[in-house]
C-alpha cells in the first residue's frame, strides 16, 4: 500500500523493561528485521525515534535544569538511538545513513533534505536524528517534518499501550470511544493527545496519511505498510 514510509519509534520501544537498562538486544534485532521486511519488499523507510528510554523533560525540571537545556539533552538521546538501529542494520547487511540535525562530526551526517531524498531513493535506510536542531520541538513535530521534506507516503506511528486514536486515554476512562478514521483537523479541534498539535497541523496542508497503531507486535508496521486496515487513519 505504501512505498515510502517514516517508521515513528517511541524510546520505549528500544527499553529492557526487566533491566531498565536503554537498550534490549532482543528489542533492538526485532526491529532490525522487521526494517529489512520493509526494504526486502521495496518499501523505502525513514525512522524518527523518542529518547524516552534515555531523557525526558520531567527528569531536567525536577533537577533544575533549564527547559532549553533539557531539550538539547533529549535530542541528544535521539542521536544514540537512531546510532544503535544503525549499527543493527549494519550487523544485518542494510545499507543506511544516520542524519543530525545536530552537528555531530564522525557519528553522523549533517542533515539536508536534498541528501535525505538521495540517499532514500537509493534505497538506503535514512535515520533522522537529532530533532529538528531547536529547542521546543518534540519527535512528533520532527517526524512530520522530515516526512514532509522527504516526500512519504504515510508516518506510521507504533504506540505503547493502545491500539489507535481514542477519544480519550482508554487506559484511564472506561468510556473512551475507539475512532477509526480521524482528519488532523479534527484531532486538532478536539485536542486528541495522538500527536503533538504542531504536528498535525504541518500535516493537515499535506496529502501524507498517518496510522496510529500498537506497536506490542512489532510486525503491525510491516502489516500496516502492506495494507492491513488495523488501528486509526488519520488524512485530511
């Protein structure tokens, strides 16, 4: 169904939650596969990934550094990510290009749309790191960004814990009603917590689709990008 997709990977996703250590190898090589599913099948991938196994925002206010700072610290911990899932693709024989939007000599390339463009048309795996190079922004703001710049079709966006777009939290009301097909204008008039709003609204100018989905299996990315109808659509 897809051809060129950004991969939407929360920090989570990468986390031992026995050990709590940042990194699970088991995590990590599952996601390797499942990214050579996609490219085996012609699919072109872009990952975005949170820092949330790393660095959140609570853990600077509550040790009094500054939200600025902060910020730079969760970037940061999006470059060590995307770097783990790049060293992974390499281990599997796929070839890929870590961007930054942070200079950041000798670990990886400064990003540039144009390059980006390049490197995915020749089917090389592109890891977008680093936010967008500003503080303010979150790795939602980042993902519809670069899917933006890149030209994709769809963001496919794994969520812990909930199998698509809700009315409200279902982990915390009972009468939350699943949608199943949403416009980001709608999910911005209604204040839906799917996404950051200044994601859906770059979004909402665009024709790329968005689907919201669990992420527990890790095959529903190569499931939606096929064409399987799980969890919420989210288009203008």
């Amino acid at each position: 169904m897809y051809k060129k997709v950004i991969l939407k990977l929360s920090g989570e996703a990468l986390q031992d939650e026995t050990t709590h250590l940042i990194l699970d190898a088991k995590k990590l090589d599952a996601i390797g596969l499942l990214i050579k599913k996609l490219v085996d099948n012609g699919i072109k991938v872009g990952i975005v990934t949170g820092a949330g196994n790393i660095f959140r925002g609570r853990i600077a206010s509550e040790a009094g550094i500054k939200v600025e700072d902060g910020d730079y610290m969760g970037m940061t911990g999006t470059i060590i990510n995307c770097k783990a899932i790049s060293s992974i693709l390499d281990k599997l024989g796929i070839k890929n290009m870590l961007f930054s939007a942070l200079e950041l000599e000798n670990v990886a390339k400064k990003y540039d749309p144009i390059e980006a463009n390049r490197f995915m048309d020749e089917g090389y795996v592109c890891l977008f790191a680093g936010g967008i190079g500003k503080p303010g922004y979150t790795t939602d703001t980042t993902a519809a960004t670069r899917a933006i710049e890149v030209k994709v079709d769809a963001i496919l966006f794994g969520k812990n814990g909930t199998d698509g777009v809700y009315t409200s939290d279902p982990n915390k009301d009972k009468d939350a009603k699943f949608i199943k097909s949403i416009t980001y204008s709608k999910v911005i008039d209604m204040g839906l917590k799917v996404m950051d709003t200044s994601a859906a609204i770059l979004l909402k100018e665009t024709t790329i689709t968005t689907r919201v989905f669990s992420m527990d299996n890790i095959e529903n990315f190569y499931n939606v990008a096929a064409g399987s109808d799980i969890g919420t659509t989210i288009e203008e």
